[in-house]
C-alpha cells in the first residue's frame, strides 16, 4: 500500500553607597537572574529610591514565559490517504510512481517534519499540473476520477502540512524554550540572519501554490537550524516581563513619594533625568520596544499566512505573542513604560524648583 501523507520605607540617602555594593556582590555571585539588563534596571530603581529619599525595593522575580504548547496540541490532524501501487502506478504519466515510493520507504516514513511537507508540496505541483494537462483525458474513467480525488484532497491538506512542518520542528518549539534567559543591553536586536529565517518561512507559506517558486531543502533547513541556534523569541520574551516588572517596582516608589513633601527628594527630578546613566536606560528601553515589535510583528506576519491552527496555539499567541492583547509582554511593557514615564513628569511638576533659586 502508497502511503500518500505523510512564553516602602523611608530611607536615609547616605546608606546608599552601600547599597551599590551588595548590589554588585549579588550579581557577582549570580544573584542577578536577569543579567546586566536586571543590574542596569535594579541600580536605576536603588539612584531613584536615593533621590527621593526612600528605601530602595527588594526586586521581586519576574515571571517566566508560558509553556509552548505540547506536540499533541500544537499540530493539525490530516487524514491518511492509502492506495495501492497498482493504482497508483495507473497514474504513472503524472510522474507519481517513484516520488511515492521514494516516501514509503524507510527514510522517507522518518523524515523531519519540513521533509515531509517538501514531499507533499511536489506532489501536490504533479497532481496539479497533471489534472491540468491532457493526461486525465487518457485515462479510464476510474483513474480520472481517482485523480480528480486525489489532486482534491492534496490540496486542501497541503496548508494543514505547512502548519505541522512549522509547528512539529524542533527548532520552532525551541525558540520559545522556558529555559533561556533575559537579554543584555548590549544584544538587543535579533542577528540578521534570524530575521531572515522568518522571512523566509513565511514566504514558503505563501508561494506554497506557486508553480513558479521554487523550495530548496537546503535553504529551508538551514533557516531551521538558524532558529535553533539561539532561542531569541524566548530571550526577548523574558527581557520584556523583566523591564515590566523593574519598571513597575520603580513606579511603585513614584506613587509613595507623591504622596510626600517636596523637601525630602534630594536632587530630584533634574539631576537623576539628565545623568548618563538614565539616558543609558532610556536608549536601551527604547531600543527594546523597536526590537520586540520588529520581531513580533515578522512572527505575527508568519502566523497570519499560515492556516488557522489548534486553540491551544491561538491562546499561546494571544497571551505571550500578540502586540495589542493587553496582557501580553511587548503591550504590557509598553504600558508599564508609559505609566512610569508619567509619574515622573507628574512629580518633576510638582516639585521642581523655580530657576535661580
């Protein structure tokens, strides 16, 4: 038989020296779980906790990304299509015969996910252009019919094996492991070369129906393999859920002190705003912002031109992937930022000394 398928206390400010200190301690021993993007956060909040004269927070944890969905939830079922070799050998002026061979035997039944979608992507083309052609008109009415079936049926799975060459490589799984940590400030962006693999996955999703485009194995596995090689959705994933959660605890200190006098900040908005240091995080959280929704929105396109997928993967996306679900990373991040940024404008106009004073 062909088998034809295949994410406050109040403080003195001159404890703050010290404060430095254990901080740098902590992250010398590996106190720091997020690296020096949580070093360059947490001694933002301890220089801010300093001017306005309040005890600096004890960083909380920040959550991990969810789990990504188990194999069994993330991939689409597409029935198995069985016939004989007789039958099929009937359709040998298709030039099917040694192609569905070659996926019977015992290379073919074990190959990767991506393989078996190339395989089902040229059969599809040679059904295709084999309905198109004279072919059907001399064949008996049972082989033209059992044609018309098939070429009927491929078509209608090819998307479904599209989505499952995506959603069953280990490298697409990988990209979103919980086991990866927040970037640095200093690798922000995603290499090119990543980039470049969704792009081009995408475009294997759409010109999958193209006669003219042509897939190349090679190139299609080494995108893979380009993925696997740094799990970045997941690094970029933590990194926003920690500056949300550092962001927020430095809000939090913003809210205490507006609820104070004036005359207990020190050095309080001008000096602390126009410091190096701040300017640094300001870059580095822009830069941040400009590298998650470049990244979310090449994976959101890749998404969007494939086939409508499993619920518990349309819940993964929405809660972890999505660039206006309130509640997911880069919208929850932009929100802590905004939040942040107007509680400090908010006590800058409140307790900024008058010129010349």
């Amino acid at each position: 038989m062909g088998d034809w398928n295949s994410l406050g206390t109040e403080r003195r400010t001159r404890h703050w020296p010290w404060l430095v200190l254990v901080a740098a301690l902590l992250v010398g021993c590996g106190g720091s779980a997020g690296g020096e993007s949580d070093t360059l956060l947490t001694e933002y909040q301890q220089r801010l906790a300093a001017s306005l004269g309040l005890e600096a927070p004890a960083p909380r944890s920040p959550d991990n990304i969810g789990s990504f969905p188990d194999k069994r939830e993330r991939l689409l079922e597409i029935p198995e299509t069985r016939d004989g070799m007789l039958n099929v050998y009937a359709l040998r002026e298709c030039h099917i015969t040694s192609l569905v061979a070659g996926r019977n035997n015992q290379l073919g039944r074990v190959a990767p996910a991506s393989q078996r979608w190339l395989y089902e992507l040229e059969l599809w083309r040679r059904l295709d252009a084999c309905w198109r052609s004279e072919v059907p008109e001399t064949l008996a009415e049972s082989d033209r019919e059992r044609l018309a079936r098939l070429t009927e049926a491929k078509t209608e799975q090819l998307p479904r094996v599209s989505w499952n060459a995506l959603f069953d490589s280990s490298e697409w799984a990988g990209s979103f492991s919980r086991a990866s940590s927040p970037l640095s400030p200093a690798e922000t962006r995603p290499h090119d070369d990543q980039l470049a693999a969704l792009a081009y996955l995408r475009d294997t999703t759409l010109h999958q129906f193209d006669p003219g485009w042509q897939p190349d194995s090679a190139t299609l596995e080494g995108h893979l393999k380009t993925l696997r090689t740094r799990p970045f959705s997941a690094e970029l994933l933590r990194t926003l859920l920690l500056a949300e959660q550092r962001l927020e605890e430095a809000s939090e200190l913003l809210e205490h002190s507006l609820e104070r006098s004036c005359s207990r900040l020190s050095g309080f908005p001008d000096e602390l705003h126009q410091s190096p240091e701040h300017a640094r995080l300001e870059a580095w959280l822009a830069r941040l912002e400009k590298t998650a929704r470049g990244w979310l929105g090449a994976i959101d396109e890749l998404l969007e031109a494939q086939t409508e997928g499993p619920e518990p993967v349309a819940d993964y996306r929405r809660r972890w992937l999505s660039l206006e679900a309130p509640e997911a990373p880069l919208p929850a991040f932009d929100a802590a930022r905004e939040r942040h940024e107007s509680l400090r404008e908010e006590l800058a106009r409140r307790c900024r000394l008058p010129r010349g004073a």
